[in-house]
C-alpha cells in the first residue's frame, strides 16, 4: 500500500491524501484521467508516475517543468518511505509513505534481507557462547 499526500506549500501540513492498494502504477497530473489530479498551472498534463517494482516503488518525472527531491531534478527516483516530491521547481508538493508491511515482504528475498538474518544469527550465536 502507498499513501500520497498533498502539502501545504508554505505550512508543510497535509491538504489531502491518496491511498493505493492493489495499483501497480499511479499517474498524477492536470489531466482527469490520472489517478491523482492537480490543478496547478506547472503541473503537465501527466507530470509524475509512480511504478511498483518488486523490491519497492519508483518516480519517473514525465514533466515538462520537473520533479524534484531535496531540490535536485530526477528522471527517476526510488522511493523511501517519508519522502517528499516536488512538482516542478515551485509546485506542489507530495509526501510519499509506503506501508512497511509491504517493504518487510519484498524484503525477505532480497541480498539486504539474507544479510540481516545472517546478523541475527551472528548475534544468536555470540549470545550463546557468552
């Protein structure tokens, strides 16, 4: 499940929220077929699209005008839970959270996933001999 949320642009609370859970891609933009619409004049038409990958979420800018994440222009981005977009240079903002359910199950078959149960079983074992 991803929730995306509309701020504020000069109070950083939240205006109003989205929440996808079976979508495996989500476009947002001035146009009325996207599934978040926002009616900015630096908004395109289909601006941003977020793809479910099979390790978490990613942002592709289709923008005219840009998406931003800590100022920085991005063609693609993977997505951290907590992040915030921006849609072109002075637009909108969107803050992302990603269900942590989600992250922990695509997690399990990951390299990083192996790795950390290796740990635990490193700390297991250094646990029992002391």
């Amino acid at each position: 499940m991803i929730t995306l949320t509309l701020l504020h642009p000069l109070q950083e609370v939240p205006v109003q929220s989205w929440t996808f859970k079976n979508e495996s891609t989500i476009r947002v933009g001035r146009a009325s077929d996207n599934e978040v619409v926002l009616y900015s004049a630096v908004v395109s038409r289909y601006h941003l699209e977020f793809k479910k990958t099979e390790q978490s979420w990613e942002a592709i800018n289709l923008g005219a005008n840009g998406t931003y994440v800590n100022g920085k222009s991005i063609t693609i981005v993977s997505l951290v839970d907590g992040m915030t977009l921006r849609l072109a240079n002075s637009g909108p903002k969107i803050l992302v959270k990603i269900d942590s359910e989600f992250l922990r199950q695509n997690a399990e078959d990951s390299f990083a996933r192996k790795a950390f149960k290796e740990q635990i079983l490193k700390r297991s074992r250094d646990t029992l001999i002391n």
